[in-house]
C-alpha cells in the first residue's frame, strides 16, 4: 500500500499542474466560444490538432525511452543521448516543415493564414525541446518544480489571451488612441490564441534552463540505435494514438457535406463539448505522468502484478466519479461554452458516450504496462493501429451522414476495441490479477445511474429537480464504493480518517 500512496502523492502533485492547469485554460472556453462563432472556434481546434500530431513526430518517444533506460544505464549518459538527438531532429523538421507550411496551410483550407501555421511549428519546436528537461524532473522525483513551470506556463498562456482578446480588442473597437489598441489587428484573428501559446512555450523553455543546459552534447550511435528501437514503435502507438484522439477534427472539414464555414462550424461544436470530457481527461493524464516511472520501478520489485491490480481497481473507481460529476449536471456544465452561441449546446449529447470513451481509454492506459515492461512495444504499436483502421473507417463511413455524432460512437468503439485486446494479450503474457468482476460492476452501476438521471429529466421538467436527483445518485454510488471498498479505503491517510468518524 505504501507503494500506492506514493504514487496518489505524486499523481496529487501532477494532477495540480495538469488538473488546476488545464482547467484554468478550460475557463477560457466560455470567452473563446463568446468571441467566436463555431466556425471560427472549430479553425482554432484544428491548429491544435496539427500541433498535437506534429508532437508525436518531433518526439518520437524518446521520452518513455529515458524513463526505461535511466532505470539500467547512467541517467546522465541516457539523458545527454535523448536531449542531443531531439535537438537536431527538431531542427530538421522544423526547417522542413516551415518551408511547405503555406501548402499546409492550403491543405487545411485556411490559406489566408499561413503564418498560423509557422506560429504552430515553433510551438512544437519548443515544447519538444521541454520534454527531456521534464522528464528529468519526473524521474528524479520533483513534481513541485514540474507543477510551478506548468501552471506558470499556462497562466501566461491564459493571461495573454485574455490581453489579446479582451483589453487589446476592446481598446481597438472603442478607438481608443492608447498602446492596447495599436496592438490588435484584426485579421489574425484567432491567430491570437496560437501567439499566446507560443509566448508560453517559449517562457517555460526559459523556466526550465538549469535541466535543459544539464546535459552533454553528445551522440553514441550505437546506445542511440538502442534507444530508437525501443522507441519507434511507441511512435507508431503515439502517431495511432492521435489518429483516434484527433483527426476526427481533419475528417469533419473534408468529408462533412457541406460548405469549408459549415465543416468547421461541426468541427468547433464538437470540439467545445469534447473538452466537458475534461475531467476525466486530466485525470488520465495526472495519473499517467505519475505512473510510467513507478510502474518501470515497481516491474523490479517483488509481486508487481499485485500492484497494478490494485492501482487499476481504484483508478476505475475514480474514472466513475468523475463521469457521473459531468453527465449528472451536464445542465450546469453546459455553461462553459457561454451563452451567447446557444448552437454549441447541441453537441451536449456526445458527451456521455465521450466519457465512458476516456473511462476505457484509461484503462488501457493501465493494462499497457505489459507490453511495455516485457519490451513488446511493437504488440501495442498494433493494438493502436488497429484501434486507429476503426477510428477512420467509422469517421469515413458516418460523418457524411451523422457528422460529429460519427466521430464520437468512432472514438467509443476504438477504445473499447484497444482495452479488450490489451487485457486478453496481457493476461496472456504477463498476468495480473485485475479485479475485473469488480470494475465491470462499477462501470455497469455507473451507467445505469445515469441512464436513471435521464429518464428522471424526460419525467420532470423542473430543473433544480435533475440537479437534486444527480446529487442523490451521486452520494448513493459513494456509498456503494465506501461499503465495498472500506477496508482498503481505511488505511488511506485522509479517507480513512473520514471513514473512521462516520464509524463513532
């Protein structure tokens, strides 16, 4: 147990960075969908999108790389290897890519903007270069350095959009004669929202100088090779990764019947209500960021297995809480997206089915320890793949007929499919006693609560009654978990002492 409460410490720690984080730059949902039409918000989605791909190429998964080797090899050699090798390569792609970014610019149908594509291009470049220094907090155990560079990096972000967007654009509609207003041109637009991430990434480069300057440069071809080919198949496993995470966004603006306006109008509804999935979201990646190291060391310690059971039983217990805290009160969240472009709300209805989609995709998260510690990372290469052909044949078939419905029942069925292999090739392979009556029955309980809160609301009209109603659901499946789990619950620090005053 102790292994696990270590483990929660870190995650506690990752998850502030990652959770407080991200949410701040979630509450600038509400100001990005009021300044912009759906068309416009689904332009900006699809620049992130590129980013998100370009991510996976610029890295090639040399980040896992370090975590594994640094565990076996001097860290310092692993890590002088991994930083030397993303530089140049980030180099080279980037002056690639920067030179055809105005057919790429075409190739998305903004070739008006060109330059939203360079902005793109060196936010990856200098997040790629952020990536060992990271992980090099990580695996040296420092989550509250990790936690300040990444909150500081997004309240820049943050700040500066609201700069941008609110005072600097105020001051130009009012006429203004005052520096604010000389500062907004309003043709680029959303560009806004890309400079001000790119200000961010190049801050927090700069918060990050002592690890990014702690390293030799230096090359060993033959420890390199090593390394890549431990490696590239978790590009592919990334590269697959991102096909089912994103490039519905790609396949909406070029198979929706429909006008560029249109497409990305579908693109930008589905985008905003994607990101009520977030808590979930943020929560798989606190949990991951704190997990691959201590899964790497745990797989050297004696009765591993019994570990992992035991992290994935409470990290499916914690998945379900926080599914029934969005779709419980989806009435509630649904004002993130503001009020003054009511049609986003129409996209509400893919956020259950998106939920229970990021539930399974955790937990293969989870059950991808296997192939990564018996160093079959070419197994989960496949999985992904497999879980990326149903992603785009899904899209391909039912976008021209239910639009962004399709993209998200394509992001359920993919990761159902990629759970259920990963759980039948690991059990094969490298059992582990996961409790899988157990997580079958809170995922089951879950979803019928929420099938009961919708047949609720089809009854009763009044909607502080659905609100009243989701909290009576919700503390009944607390309830469930405390009395199943109360045992293992009491040795916790902080739920165990609640646990023993509802005891007295």
């Amino acid at each position: 147990m102790a292994g696990i409460r270590k483990l929660a410490g870190q995650t506690f720690w990752y998850g502030l960075s990652s959770i407080a984080g991200r949410f701040l730059n979630y509450l600038l949902t509400p100001l990005l969908t009021t300044v912009f039409a759906t068309a416009e918000y689904g332009k900006i989605s699809t620049l992130f999108t590129l980013a998100a791909f370009l991510n996976i190429i610029y890295t090639y998964g040399f980040e896992t790389s370090y975590f594994r080797f640094a565990s076996l090899e001097p860290e310092n050699k692993v890590y002088s290897t991994c930083s030397t090798s993303l530089l140049f390569s980030t180099a080279l792609f980037t002056a690639v890519l920067l030179l055809f970014s105005e057919h790429i610019a075409l190739f998305l149908e903004l070739p008006e903007h060109p330059e939203y594509i360079r902005w793109v291009i060196w936010i990856v470049a200098l997040d790629t270069m952020a990536v060992m220094p990271f992980s090099k907090l990580r695996f040296a155990g420092r989550p509250r350095k990790y936690a300040f560079i990444k909150i500081a990096s997004i309240a820049i972000n943050i700040g500066l959009v609201v700069f941008f967007l609110v005072i600097c654009k105020n001051a130009y509609e009012s006429r203004q004669n005052n520096l604010w207003a000389i500062l907004y041109y309003p043709a680029i637009g959303p560009g806004y929202v890309i400079l001000a991430n790119l200000i961010a990434s190049a801050v927090t480069l700069l918060l990050l100088f002592n690890e990014w300057t702690g390293f030799t440069l230096r090359l060993n071809f033959s420890f390199w090779k090593r390394l890549f080919r431990y490696s590239w198949p978790l590009t592919i496993v990334g590269f697959g990764g991102m096909i089912n995470e994103t490039i519905d966004r790609f396949m909406i603006l070029k198979l929706y019947p429909g006008s560029s306006e249109q497409a990305f109008s579908q693109s930008g509804i589905y985008s905003a209500n994607y990101k009520l999935a977030v808590i979930i979201v943020l929560f798989i990646q606190a949990f991951r960021l704190g997990a691959e190291p201590f899964f790497f060391r745990q797989a050297v310690s004696e009765n591993p297995q019994r570990v992992y059971a035991r992290v994935m039983k409470f990290f499916v217990i914690a998945c379900c809480f926080c599914f029934l805290m969005v779709t419980l009160f989806l009435g509630i969240w649904k004002y993130f997206m503001g009020t003054k472009h009511p049609e986003y709300y129409t996209g509400l209805k893919v956020v259950p089915i998106l939920m229970t989609a990021k539930i399974f995709l955790g937990i293969y998260y989870n059950l991808s320890v296997w192939y990564k510690i018996k160093e079959q990372n070419l197994t989960g290469a496949a999985i992904t793949l497999g879980g990326a052909f149903i992603t785009l044949l899904i899209n391909f078939l039912f976008i021209p007929v239910w639009g962004y419905m399709a993209c998200a029942l394509a992001t359920l069925c993919c990761y159902t499919f990629m759970m259920v292999m990963s759980y039948r090739l690991g059990q094969k392979y490298y059992p582990v006693p996961y409790p899988r009556k157990k997580i079958l029955a809170y995922i089951g309980v879950c979803l019928i609560l929420f099938g009961l809160h919708q047949a609720f609301i089809q009854l009763i009209s009044q909607q502080w009654l659905h609100h009243a109603f989701g909290l009576i659901l919700l503390f009944l499946f607390t309830w469930l978990v405390i009395s199943v789990e109360k045992k293992e619950l009491a040795s916790l620090p902080l739920i165990g002492k609640l646990i023993a005053l509802t005891n007295r």
